[in-house]
C-alpha cells in the first residue's frame, strides 16, 4: 500500500488538499505532505490532480 508524488509534475495547486476527506494532505512550499497516519489511501486525491502527479496503490 502506497500513496506516491511525481514532485516535478506537482503543480502546487492544492486540488488535491482541498479534496482530502480525511484531512491528510497539507500544502507546503516544497510541495504536498501526506501524513500516513491519517491517509486512507482512497484514491479521491488521486483522481482531482489535473497533472496525474499523485498515485495511490491498495
């Protein structure tokens, strides 16, 4: 189980923040923290990213 970001293709738009439902994605400078603690690799963030930057895997 894996949630994954391409930081180079990571436009920083925060889409994906705004989405978490489980309030796990932060939006920082040097890109998208995902705590894991709180991530339920449902793959909402995933399908909102309008570059493909972030893969989750179950």
């Amino acid at each position: 189980m894996a949630w994954e970001i391409t930081k180079e293709r990571c436009l920083r738009c925060g889409a994906c923040v705004s989405v978490c439902p489980v309030l796990a994605l932060e939006l920082r400078e040097s890109g998208i923290l995902n705590d894991s603690g709180k991530c339920t690799l449902c793959p909402i963030c995933e399908r909102v990213c309008p570059v493909g930057a972030i893969r989750v895997e179950k």
